[in-house]
C-alpha cells in the first residue's frame, strides 16, 4: 500500500483508480494522515445462463385467452 497526498491524489486519479484495479491499495492521505483507502471492489461472477433452458417448465392452457365464465355477464 502506498499514500499519496489529496492534491496529488487529484491530479493521478486516474492512475490511483488503476493500480487499485490491479490489487493495489492506495491511502489518500490529509496532513500526512491516511483518510481514505481506495481499493477496487470485488468482480461479480455472472450466473451461467442459457437460453431455452426452462423449456419444458412453463405451459400455458388452451384455453388461455378464451373469456372467464364468471365475467361473461360485464362482456355483453
């Protein structure tokens, strides 16, 4: 880990963001005392996904679009 001062900090932002993606960790320090430390944030794994694989899952009736017998009387 090394420290860098907030000035300096915002002037290599950039650079600082980037060696954290490396691993590095980076104190921005104020009057010589670590204020922050700016590590980079774990990647997410991505869940495996397939398409078509909850095929077979879901059905739909044949009936489906017909008109509900108890709503008949409002559809006249």
């Amino acid at each position: 880990m090394y420290q860098v001062d907030i000035e300096e900090a915002k002037e290599k932002l950039l650079e600082l963001i980037e060696a954290a993606m490396r691993g590095e960790e980076v104190a921005i320090a104020k009057d010589n005392q670590p204020v922050v430390k700016l590590v980079a944030l774990p990647k997410k794994d991505k869940p495996d996904r397939k398409a078509g694989s909850a095929k077979g899952m879901v059905w739909m009736s044949d009936d489906f679009d017909e008109p509900l017998e108890e709503f008949k009387e409002y559809m006249e």
